[in-house]
C-alpha cells in the first residue's frame, strides 16, 4: 500500500515522536542461534535477528566463545547490534561480526554482506546511514582461546580487589553487574541508554580543553584525534547531573543517559538534548552528536 515502515529490534535506542508513527511498524522476530565450527580454537555463532542480544553473548559464554563478552547486558536484538555496532568496556562487535544477511530497501533478495562492507565505526555503520535495509541474521566468529579484555577502570578495579575474571561468563557476569549498578534499568524507566555520542575531536583541541578543565578524561582515538568524556563534562564542567526538563532528566549516575520519568513526552527530551547540547557547545566549542535515532 505503499505506506512507510520501520524495523523495530528491542526499542531501545529509538526515540518515537509524541504524535507516533505514520506507516507500519515491523517487530522484528527472528529466532535462532546456530554454531558452527571453522578451526581448531574458532567457531562461528549464527542467530536470528529477533534475537535478544544479551541472550546471544550468554550463550557464547555457555559455549566457552570469547570475544563479546564485554558487551554483556546490552538491551536490544542481534539484528540491531550492526546498525550502530555496538561497544562497551573497549570491545566493540566489529571485533567479532563476520557477516550478515539483510535485505535492502524496496527488494526482494537477501543479500551476505562480510563486516568489510558495512563501514562498521564509532556507534555507527552503513547500515544507519543507508535506510531501509533490513537485517534478518548476524555472523560471530569467536575464540576458543580468547584471554579477558579488562582495561577498562571499572573491570581492572574489580581484577584488583581480585575477583576471578578468567572465562566469558565470569567477564560477562561482572559487566552486567557492573551496568546494573550504574545504568538505569531499561524494563522500570523509559530510557535510551547512551543520548549522545561521547566526542572524538581532534587531539590538540582535546589537550587544550583537559589544560582548561584539569581532570578531563581523554583517550587517543587514531593519530589525530581523541575521545573525550562526554559524561565527565555534563557533571564536572556544567554541573548538569539531575538537570530536566518536565518529566525527562539527565540520569544521576551517568548524565549522558537521558531517563524518560511519568509522564515525560518526546518533546521533553528532545528539549532536554537540546538544551545540553547547546550547553556542551557554549563551554567546550564541541558540537556533540546523538546515538539515539528519532524515529517520526
Ligand atoms: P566510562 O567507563 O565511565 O567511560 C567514559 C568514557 O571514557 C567513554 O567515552 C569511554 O569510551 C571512555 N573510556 C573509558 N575508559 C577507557 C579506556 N581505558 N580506553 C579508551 N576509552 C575509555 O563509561 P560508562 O558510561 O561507564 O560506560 C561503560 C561502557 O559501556 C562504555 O564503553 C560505554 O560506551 C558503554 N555504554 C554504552 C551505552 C549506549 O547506550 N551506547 C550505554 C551504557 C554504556 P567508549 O564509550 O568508547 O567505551
């Protein structure tokens, strides 16, 4: 009938309008998780796009599979995983997605696209640039002999005080341990997780403002450029812990999770987002960008 459609995987990066959708909303379901073995200390994961993501890594760690099991307690599907490729806790899954099958806009073929394809980079792909592709089944190719990827403060803190961190599971466990207690619970509170991307700017702005603001976390992300802290500046630079508008507010545990309260509407939290944004640039000169997609 030629209405628009949108794929749906958990909901949980979309902000969708107070006026809803025109068109059709398709809840992607596909089920599934297949392995298959392609070398001695290797093995491919197969799963369906409907599946839940977190269920994905479970399983791999069930299965012994190194590889994305710092990305423990993700919401969403493992179709929607590509779309942005996900990353927490310095794994990103462009470490480990090998292929997928999805179909493109408007056609009536699947195509195989290898992760070369996809322009896999920081919270972003092709496939949120291009629209209309649909995802129906991703690819991991995980180890057997993988070793725990702990450099992160959180998990190297928790590797001191000498917690067992030796397998996936045991990794695993503590991420999602780790997230419970500082992220706000996605099945309680309408949230997005992560509003915005934290900033990648090149490094000698990056040196000038952590000479202006003593402190700034900033880590090297290639030759010339670096990230920087977004949620650092939203709580040491601008005080902005807390800060709401109507029902919407930033999270107190980490402001760059913008948490929808009662009666919070889309237009709260696009003035919200706005507001901050317009506040990070007035401080910092840095124009920050959104990882959550509007959906209208
Ligand atoms: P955090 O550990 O407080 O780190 C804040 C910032 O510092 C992030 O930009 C993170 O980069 C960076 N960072 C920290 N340690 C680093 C290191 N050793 N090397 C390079 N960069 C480092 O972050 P958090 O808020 O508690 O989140 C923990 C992880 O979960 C992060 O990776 C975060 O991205 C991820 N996460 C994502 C979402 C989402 O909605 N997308 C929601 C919650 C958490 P990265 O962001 O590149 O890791």
């Amino acid at each position: 009938r030629g209405l628009p459609s949108y794929v749906l995987g958990g909901g949980s990066n979309v902000l969708a309008a107070d006026d809803g959708y025109a068109g059709v909303i398709i809840r992607m379901n596909v089920p599934g998780i297949a392995e298959e073995a392609v070398a001695e200390d290797a093995a491919r994961l197969i799963a369906g796009a409907g599946v839940s993501w977190d269920t994905l890594v479970a399983e791999a760690a069930r299965r012994g599979l190194w590889g994305v099991e710092n990305l423990a307690g993700i919401p969403g599907t493992a179709g929607a995983a590509p779309v942005q490729n996900i990353g927490a806790y310095g794994t990103e899954l462009s470490g480990s997605l090998e292929w997928i099958d999805a179909v493109p806009a408007a056609a009536d073929r699947v195509e195989r696209l290898a992760a070369a394809e996809l322009a896999l980079a920081y919270r972003d792909s092709r496939l949120k640039r291009e629209k209309g592709w649909t995802v129906l089944r991703i690819a991991l190719r995980l180890r057997r002999d993988g070793a725990p990827m702990l450099a992160y403060r959180d998990l190297a803190s928790r590797k001191e005080a000498g917690e067992p961190l030796r397998t996936p599971a045991e990794v695993g466990r503590a991420v999602r341990e780790i997230r419970a207690g500082k992220f706000p619970d996605l099945s309680v509170s309408g949230t997005a997780g992560s509003f915005f991307k934290n900033p990648v700017i090149r490094s000698a702005e990056a040196k000038a403002l952590a000479e202006r603001y003593p402190g700034l976390p900033v880590y090297p992300a290639d030759e010339e450029t670096s990230k920087v802290s977004l949620a650092w500046i939203l709580d040491c630079v601008l005080d902005a812990r807390g800060l709401s508008v109507g029902g919407a507010r930033l999270f107190e545990r980490q402001p760059i999770v913008i948490v929808a309260g009662d009666g919070a509407t889309a237009k709260d939290v696009e003035l919200l987002a706005e507001t901050v944004a317009r506040r990070v640039e007035e401080a910092t000169g840095i124009s920050i960008e959104r990882e959550v997609r509007t959906l209208a």
